[in-house]
C-alpha cells in the first residue's frame, strides 16, 4: 500500500523525524521530502535519507500523502503556504496537537484529511498512534494513513473528540513514564545498586509490564496481585505508592495534558 508512494513531511523536527526515522527502519520504500523552517536543517533531514527544503510548497507538490508535522502556532501559517498546493485524491495528515480536521479543510478545501496523535517510541517502531479522519476522508484514505503509522507501532481509530485526550495520554504519555523510569533508577542507587544497572532493571521492568499488559491480555490490577504476595515486600511498596497518592497524581496529569491539548488551537503567530 505504502510502497513507491511519495511522500511529504512538513516539518522534520522530533515526531517528523520519528516517524521518518520508523519507516526507514521498518524498510518502507517510500520517497520522501522534508521541509523545514531553517536552511541550516536541511542536512539532517538529508542525512535521513530524503530530499530536503525550506519550501512547503514545493516539499507537496505531487505527493501522494502529505504530513503536517508543525507546531500547531505555526499551522495557519503552513495551511497558508499550502493552499492551493495540495488537492484531493492526495491525502493530508495532522499530527498537530489541538488542530482540527475542519481547521485544516477550511484552509486546503476539499482534500482528504487524516487526523493522528502518534508518539515518540514510533522512532523504534514501539510508537502509539491513534487515527481519525475528517469530512473527506474515505475508508481508502483512513486505511492509507493506517498504514503508515502501522510501520512505526500500533495504531488504533477513535472519534474526532478523544483527540485531546489522547493527547493527554499516550501524546504526552512517554514524558510521564520517563520520568517513572528516571525515578525508580535513582530509587536503586540509593538502595545501593549501580545507576547504570539500576536504570536498566528499571526501564527492563517497564517495559516487560507493558509486554504483560499487551500480550497477556489480563487486567493490570491482577498481573498487580500476581506479584503481591500476602505480607511481602510488593505490598510494602504498594502501601507508599497509595499514600503518595501516584494513582490520582496520574489521572491528574492526564486531565491536565487533556485540557492544554484543547488550548492549542491554532492562532496566528506573534497574535
Ligand atoms: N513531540 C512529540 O512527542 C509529539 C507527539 C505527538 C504529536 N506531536 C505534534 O507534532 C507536531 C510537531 O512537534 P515536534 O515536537 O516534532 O516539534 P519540533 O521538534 O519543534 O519540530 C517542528 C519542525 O517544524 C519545522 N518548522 C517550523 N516552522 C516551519 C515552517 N513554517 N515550515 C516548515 N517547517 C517548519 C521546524 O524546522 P527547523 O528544524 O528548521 O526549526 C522543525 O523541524 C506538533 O504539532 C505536536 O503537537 C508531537
């Protein structure tokens, strides 16, 4: 599906070059062009392996897929270069934060337009990416854009309205379980295990969870018993995790993520 398409990236900053990054790694043969803000990126996205400019106009035309990959301020402004520049069947895809399909339909008119909220692991093909698509948008187009992101980890396909809370979630999500990681590293070199041991066993820890999580199926709070034996040590540690109140602390930051997704809606730069 993917194969001989071409491809734009408007914006190679992190998510661009993630996503770039994932589809060379996962051998994708696709032709892509990058652009960016300043010259002096042009050789990093070279070094990627794609053609390079400063122009957004130019990295569109005939694309088969183009992917808006700019910070939403700078949306209206990407939108404006656009214009006219991008028609319909080629297919348009945001991954800007707070951003609308309609937003990005008011300004490139009727042209299919993708919504997704990938994240960061997607550079190691371990990325989250949830998709929705706008008015345009046929099954063709979602099923295109699907796959794409199918490359660089797993996709799923919720309604336009969960897009901040996506955002909020598995968006934001790695920044929150780095800092998890990071912690429990340095709770190991104050038990007495070496950094850099304690930062694997923390981060190997992390992730088999998740892997329990995923492939087993089970609800957490059972594989959770399954490691908690009566008057043990997990208990223990259970008991400080509930009295420094880290269940509500998480959904706390969820909800506030959420709420600042919903802030971003395009404005004007310097307005
Ligand atoms: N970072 C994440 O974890 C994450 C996750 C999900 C979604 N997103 C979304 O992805 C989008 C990009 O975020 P990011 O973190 O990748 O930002 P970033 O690292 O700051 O990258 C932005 C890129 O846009 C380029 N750029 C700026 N103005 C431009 C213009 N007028 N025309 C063309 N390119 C321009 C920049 O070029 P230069 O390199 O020359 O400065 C840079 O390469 C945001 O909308 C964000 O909501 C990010």
């Amino acid at each position: 599906m993917l194969e001989g398409k071409r491809l734009a990236i408007v914006g190679v900053g992190t998510i661009g070059e993630a996503l770039l990054r994932g589809l060379r790694r996962a051998g994708v043969a696709v032709d892509v062009v990058g652009s960016v803000r300043h010259p002096e990126s042009l050789a990093r996205v070279e070094a990627l392996g794609a053609r390079a400019t400063c122009s957004n106009a130019e990295a569109a035309a005939g694309a088969d897929v183009v992917v808006l990959a700019v910070k939403p301020q700078v949306m209206p402004r990407v939108l404006d270069d656009l214009a006219g520049h991008v028609r319909a069947p080629a297919l348009v895809v945001t991954v800007a934060a707070g951003v609308p399909t309609a937003r990005v339909e008011e300004a490139l008119g009727q042209v299919p337009v993708v919504r997704v909220m990938p994240n960061t692991p997607s550079v190691l093909g371990a990325g989250m990416s949830v998709l929705c698509r706008g008015r345009f948008a046929g099954d063709a187009d979602l099923a295109l854009a699907r796959a794409l992101f199918d490359r660089v980890g797993r996709t799923a396909v919720l309604d336009e309205g969960l897009m901040d809370a996506v955002t909020g979630l598995s968006g934001s999500g790695p920044a929150y379980i780095y800092l998890v990681i990071e912690s429990l590293a340095e709770a190991g070199v104050k038990v007495g295990i070496p950094r850099e041991t304690s930062t694997l066993l923390a981060a190997q820890t992390v992730l088999g969870s998740a892997r329990m999580v995923l492939e087993l199926g089970k609800h957490p709070a059972l594989l959770k018993d399954d490691v908690t034996t009566p008057a043990g040590c997990t208990v223990d540690g259970l008991m400080e995790l509930e009295e420094g109140k880290l269940r509500v602390t998480l959904l706390k930051a969820v909800v506030r993520a959420t709420e600042r997704a919903r802030g971003l809606a395009p404005r004007r730069e310097g307005a």
